[in-house]
C-alpha cells in the first residue's frame, strides 16, 4: 500500500524537477518545498515500516523449517525487502536534502 503512494508521488516529483531543469527556473517558493520535504519524510517512514514487515515476514517463512518457503519464493522476498529498504533511505536522503535547500529560500 505505500508504495502505491510512494511510486506517483515520486515519479510527479522527477517530472516536475525535470521541467524545472529544461526550462531553467527553480521553485522559489518556501510552501511548496515544504510540503516536498514533508511528503518524502513522511513517506520515507511509511518506507521503512514497510520494510520491515517484509522483511520480517521473509524471516518467519524462512524459519518454518523449509516448509513454507522453498528456494525462489524466499530469495523473492528477501529481494523485495532489500529494495524496500533502499527506498527508505533514498526516500530519506531525499528528505534530508529537500530540508538542508529549505533555509536557502530565505536569503
């Protein structure tokens, strides 16, 4: 469910910071990376928590005994929770770079 959320929210943020980039004209506005920097925090711990159901999910099937996981269907989920949690921290660094331009707006 996140990242039905995850995945427009930053494919509108690629398209929109790409226009920017072609036509040369940076937001300047403080509301709306404000509200860039508290959509990508907050969905960057949505992320996580994310994660972390998968990835404990994939620990309690593969501690079964076998039974319930076997071979491919494990080494899918445990894919699936590494690249959760490199959303995460791409989500974040995101986050952490939106929050460090924010006192630029100011000057």
């Amino acid at each position: 469910m996140v990242m039905a959320i995850v995945t427009p929210w930053s494919i509108l943020l690629a398209l929109t910071d790409t226009y920017s980039v072609l036509v040369k004209l940076l937001p300047q506005e403080l509301r709306v990376l404000s509200i860039v920097f508290a959509g990508d925090f907050v969905l960057s711990f949505l992320s996580l928590g994310g994660a972390c159901a998968v990835a404990s999910a994939t620990e309690l099937l593969a501690s079964a005994d076998g039974k319930i996981c076997d071979g491919s269907l494990c080494i899918q989920y445990q894919v699936s929770a590494a690249l959760a949690f490199l959303c995460w921290f791409l989500l974040l660094a995101s986050a952490l770079f939106n929050f460090w331009s924010l006192p630029s707006l100011y000057y």
